[in-house]
C-alpha cells in the first residue's frame, strides 16, 4: 500500500502516544483523519482542538460515514490495544478495509526518508526528543514521532518547516516487535534489559530482537548503542563498520566526565576520544538522562552541529512531560513525577533524586504497571523501591491484560525493605500523604497516575514552608 492512494484514515486508539502522532502527521499533511478510543483524555481533547474528529463509542454509527462508504483509498490504522472483540476491530477486519498496525504505517512514512531511530527498554522518548531538539535548534529540517509531549514543543510531533528533504526522528518500540517494521540510516540501542515478557518470552529472546533490528540498519548506516546493552546483545552481533559504544563512565567509548548533580539540573564534560565539550548543563536531571544525552551529543556532532550549538540546545531542552518532570521545588518541598515502570527505571531515578538531594527523607508513590511486568520482575521492583525512605504502593493498571491470579501489589510490598510503607487505593492517596507530609516526593508509573499528578502538585505547593519561600 502506498501513502499516494490514501485519501482518509481512520484511527482505532487514536489517543495512544504514538497513534496521536501519526494522526497529526497525516492531518497536516491533507488526509481526512477521525478516530475511536475507549475514553476522553487531554490529547484525544488536543486531537479535537485541531479538527480530528474523534469518538468515544465502539459502535459503527459513531463513523462518519464518508470512511464506511469510501472504502478505496481508507486507511485504517489500529492499536494491538484494541481488544479483538471490539465492534469497530471486528467490522473493519470483516469488511476488507486496507488495516496496518502503527508500527507498519511509521515504516510506510519512513520509508524514503533518513531515518534516525532511537530502541531501547528505556530512555527512547528524551534521547529520540533532545536528538530532535538538537538538530532542530540548530536549524536542521528535522521531522519527530515521538513517544512522549516535549515540554518545548508540548507535542509528540515535531515537523519540518524548511524545504530541505526531512531528517525522520523516531522512536523505535520493541513492544510487539514493532521496530522491526522501520528502514534505519542511524540507529541508537539507549538499554536491552528484559521488558515484555508477555510478548518475547524471555531474556535471550527480546536479545534476539534488538539483534534483528540491528540488522534493519541501512549500508553504511551508523550505529551508537550503549555499553551494557552492546555486551547483552553480543559485541559480535553488531556492525563490523559504523558502530560507537557510549556510556555514563566508558572505560574506552564515548562517556561523560566531571558529572555533576545540582537540585534542578546535572552538569558535565562530554568526550569522545577525538572531541571534547566542557560544561554542559542538562536541566532534566538524572545520571541516565546525561547518558542518554551522550548518543544524541554524538549524533549532533556526526550531522554537523559545532560545540556551542549542543552546548546551547542541551541548555533550552526542557525534556518530556512525566519523564523525571520536576513540578515543585520550593519552599522546602520537592516533587518529582516519572513514567518509570520497570525495575531499572526506577533504580535509575531514585539515585539520581538522591544524589541532588541528600539529606531530605525521600518518598515514592508507585502505580505498578501490567500483572505481568509486576509478576516477571517482583524481585526487581522491591529491591529498587527499596532506596526509598517511604513507600505507598498502589494497584496494579491493568492496561491491555485481565487480572492474573495471585499477582498484586502485595507480591511486592513484603520484599520492600523500607520500614515506612504503605498499600492504597488511588482515592487513599492524599490521606496517606496527609499523615506522611514528605518533603520530597516522587510519583512513578506508566498507568493511569498521571491523573493524579496535577492534584498532587497543588496538596504540594499547599504544604510549602512561608519560611523558606
């Protein structure tokens, strides 16, 4: 199928991260674009604000009609989200409608652009939005799918405005195997650690997927991956020709020096051997979010940006929104929200809050996420919630999965050695908090949680110290 014959698409989950922006993509660019998702939230409300329509009923007559009746030249695109029984999936597979997952449309719009992908169990979203970023503060015709809303942008879609032919920026999802649908020229590995076991089985087997998507690199592509991940993946799977290791601390590959963690903001030296860059400042914190901004300082740097364009378009990059967002910090309170959902992500935000705030009692909030993930890596998750001073659990988001018998988020709570912790109700929160007043404070998780970010940061400015304002 080719994207000239297309005329209308039509979106099953149009409000996902992703679909949102291939629904903007295809708006802007002409297309007649509606969808359905299960239930309003603030970017199905974005969506609509800019002329897509969208329904909130499973129901064919919710459809305008000019995507039932001109079948030739409709494109639908659907989400492994979508549940199969679904009245809408079940009409359009029964009703010879031209169907493609996300990730197969992604490797449709790619296809005959310079594609720079960006896979990895974490850090994906900022590493593939600062490269983004980069390229196009310095004036770069950069065009971004992207897996999360930039706080410069506040879009998961970023366009080329000049009438240079488009650097494609895109986040290259091992979930479902979609990455394996894209036609790499560059490709970034931020992590192979194991996620999506309810997908891949194993360890050894989402290996091998990141080793077939190594494979998808174009001749003479280039390839930056990540130490521990290109020692996982096997230092022999990867290209003979194009390939720079990095790392927070490598021993002999690209690493930061000089790293240092201020309240607000990290500070470091970039080196790769050849070039150095003294006194960078991120301001999204975190000792991961410096080594995710070495692959994409190294990116910059292979597509011509010179020292002093990084160093300014790594000081204006605000990050994404929920990735190690700060919210409050003020008046003797700090709070901090992330989408981490994985026992690593985790690990790696909490040392990082520890390392800019020392001293101050820290407390977690956390929404695990899937019975599966919480079941596959229980262990994991205690032992990294366990870096914190206080810990209230909530319950498991289900998103796509039924309930599996005896996983909750008691499997957890036991193995926390926090002597402080808690398990809630998402509407027991704010008693909890009341009784624990933290000082610094940390909301976690990929589910439905960010529904409660806002009303916390306002209980939160509501408990600053006058003092010390």
């Amino acid at each position: 199928m080719k994207l000239e014959g297309i005329h209308s698409v039509y979106f099953l989950g149009i409000g996902g991260i992703g679909m949102s922006a291939l629904a903007r993509w295809f708006h802007q660019a002409g297309y007649a674009v509606a969808g359905y998702d299960r239930t309003p939230s603030p970017l199905t409300d974005e969506l609509f604000e800019e002329g897509i329509k969208i329904s909130f009923e499973d129901q064919i007559s919710a459809v305008p009609e000019k995507y039932i009746n001109e079948k030739k030249g409709l494109l639908v695109v659907w989400t492994p989200a979508i549940p199969k029984d679904s009245v809408l999936y079940q009409f359009f597979t029964s009703g010879g409608f031209a169907m493609k997952k996300r990730s197969e449309v992604l490797g449709m719009i790619t296809a005959d652009h310079y594609t720079i992908a960006v896979a990895g169990t974490h850090g994906k979203t900022t590493t593939s939005s600062l490269i983004a970023h980069l390229l196009k503060s310095a004036g770069k015709p950069v065009t971004a799918f992207l897996g999360g809303i930039t706080q410069n942008y506040q879009s998961n879609l970023i366009l080329n405005t000049t009438k240079e032919a488009t650097i494609m920026v895109v986040e290259a999802d091992e979930f479902d195997r979609s990455f394996l649908r894209l036609h790499p020229d560059v490709e970034v590995v931020t992590s192979a650690d194991p996620d999506h076991l309810d997908i891949y089985g194993d360890e050894e087997t989402i290996l091998e997927g990141f080793r077939e998507f190594i494979k998808l690199l174009q001749k003479k592509g280039k390839l930056l991956i990540q130490e521990k991940a290109a020692a996982k993946i096997g230092t022999e799977n990867l290209p003979q020709k194009g390939v720079k290791i990095y790392g927070l601390r490598s021993a002999t590959g690209i690493h930061a020096e000089n790293v240092q963690a201020r309240p607000g903001s990290f500070a470091f030296d970039y080196e790769d051997g050849k070039v150095q860059i003294k006194n960078l400042e991120l301001f999204i914190p975190g000792f991961h979010n410096v080594e995710n901004a070495l692959s994409a300082i190294a990116i910059a740097l292979d597509h011509g940006l010179s020292p002093m364009e990084i160093k300014a378009g790594l000081a204006s990059f605000r990050g994404v929104k929920r990735r190690f967002e700060i919210l409050v910090q003020e008046g003797g309170k700090v709070y901090i929200d992330d989408y981490a959902h994985h026992p690593e992500e985790i690990r790696a935000c909490l040392s990082s809050v520890r390392a800019m705030y020392p001293g101050k009692k820290l407390t977690v909030v956390f929404q695990p996420h899937l019975f599966s993930r919480t079941r596959d890596f229980a262990e994991g998750f205690s032992e990294s919630l366990s870096l914190a001073d206080q810990v209230l659990l909530l319950d498991i988001y289900p998103a796509r999965e039924l309930p599996i018998p005896g996983v909750s988020s008691e499997m957890l709570f036991d193995d926390i050695h926090t002597a402080d912790k808690k398990i809630a109700s998402k509407e027991k929160v704010f008693e909890v908090l009341e009784e624990w007043n933290p000082e610094l404070l940390v909301t976690m998780g990929a589910g439905d949680i960010d529904r409660l970010v806002p009303k916390v940061k306002d209980w939160m400015r509501s408990r600053l110290k006058p003092e010390l304002l």
